[in-house]
C-alpha cells in the first residue's frame, strides 16, 4: 500500500541533517522538475517585494523569504517532522518507534509544492509555497507537477494507492486511473443517517489514521483489505457515493 499525504502550511524550523540533496530523494525520476521548482523559488526569494506579493505572504510572514532563499543550504529534518498542525501532530512521528517510522518512510508519500511527492523520511529544508502558486520561470504548479507527478506514482507500481490529500495537492499528481486507490473523505453521521463533510477534524482523523496504519503495519493491496483491516481496528471505512471514493466515519 501506498499512502498519500498533503503538507503543511506550518512547518518547524531548523534541523540536524546535511542541505538538500535533490539527488536522493524518493522517486528520483523527478529531479529534472525539482530542480527547476528550487531554483524558481530561490531566484524568486531574491526581490523580497515580489517573493511576498507572489507567496501572498503577510507583513508577518515576510521572514520565510529568507527562509525560501536558503533553501538550499539550509539543514534538513525527515519531511514527516517537518510538517505540524492538525494532521501531522495527530500522526505524531516524532514519537513513533523505529517500526512504525520505517514504515512511513516505506508507505508514506508527502505530496509538497517544491519537491513534489517525498517519502515520508526524505530529508527536506523548510521552505513557504503553496500548491496554488505560480512561480516566475516555470508553468503554474499544478502544470509543472502533474504529469511527471501522476507518471512518478504510477512508477511505484503499488498495488493499492490510498490517498489523504486535499483537492488542490492531489491536482499535483494525479493518481493514475490504472491504479487501485481510494479518495478518502471525512465525515460525520448523525441519527437520521445524515452525512456532513469535517474540516478541521478531517486532518485530524487524516493523521490518527496514518498513525494507527504505521503501528500496526498492516497488509493492505487493495480496498477490500483496507476495509477489513478497519473494521478489525475500530475505523469505520464505507463506499461513497462518488466513484473511487471512501468516506471515513468519525
């Protein structure tokens, strides 16, 4: 199984490991379209006027353009401990064991503007862009990624895709229709049977779900399995109404 996970738009600062390496990160065959997203972004972050009109960054925010211009000298943390807010505190990496972070880093795809999709244990910089960005020299995001993005997982070969991101990243690469995969939605049902969509505790849900995956480290290649490994778990995954959908009850 294959699972996919949006960013963050906050991310923690620092980090031990040595600067970017483009080279090493997962799905390799994306270097050519990171490479030019970097130094897009780099090469934006020198006008600091543009970079925060581009970015729409706030007089508060002003700082992460200098945070993009770093980018590639910059330390490196695992892109999973980069990320916080909602879904990533819920997923709670930091203090997995050493079982459950190496399956992340074997199941767990994180779909970022800048480097496209990176193992959940790739080691990123921190960095400020948003899916919906176009930055000055390359197409708009969603044109730049899509194609090598939606080629790259299909490259995977994996035989069941589950995919957690939001609308606008899964827009950056598109999980191959040849691919088994499910487009999970969050909801909640009341007493009469009614269902309403969640926003804040969709990411929640989004990251205790990809938590309990990681520390159970089940088998799962296809939906059927990922239903019966829910059910046995105390998730409740049903079909959508939507095609290639499952909603995830909470």
């Amino acid at each position: 199984m294959l699972v996919l996970l949006p960013p963050s738009e906050t991310k923690r600062a620092g980090g031990t490991g040595a600067p970017l390496d483009i080279d090493a990160l997962a799905l390799p065959q994306l270097a050519p379209e990171r490479r030019a997203a970097v130094a897009a972004l780099v090469a934006l972050s020198a006008d600091p006027d543009a970079a925060a009109r581009v970015l729409k960054l706030s007089a508060r925010q002003r700082g992460e353009v200098a945070v993009n211009a770093e980018l590639t000298t910059s330390p490196t943390m695992p892109a999973v401990d980069r990320y916080t807010g909602v879904l990533f505190d819920a997923l709670g990496s930091t203090n997995l064991d050493s079982a459950a972070r190496d399956w992340l880093g074997e199941h767990v795809l994180i779909q970022s503007a800048p480097f496209g999709p990176v193992a959940a244990l790739d080691p990123i910089p921190a960095y400020r862009l948003a899916a919906g960005a176009s930055l000055p020299g390359i197409p708009p995001l969603r044109r730049h990624w899509a194609a090598a993005g939606s080629a790259a997982l299909g490259e995977t070969n994996a035989p069941f895709v589950l995919d957690l991101r939001s609308e606008a990243y899964v827009a950056l690469a598109p999980v191959p229709a040849a691919m088994s995969s499910a487009f999970v939605r969050v909801v909640s049902a009341g007493a009469d049977g009614t269902v309403r969509a969640l926003n804040h505790f969709n990411k929640h849900a989004k990251g205790e779900l990809t938590r309990a995956l990681a520390l159970s480290a089940p088998a799962v290649a296809s939906r059927a399995d990922l239903v019966a490994w829910a059910d046995a778990n105390g998730w409740v995954l049903r079909e959508a109404a939507v095609s290639g959908e499952v909603e995830l009850v909470v």
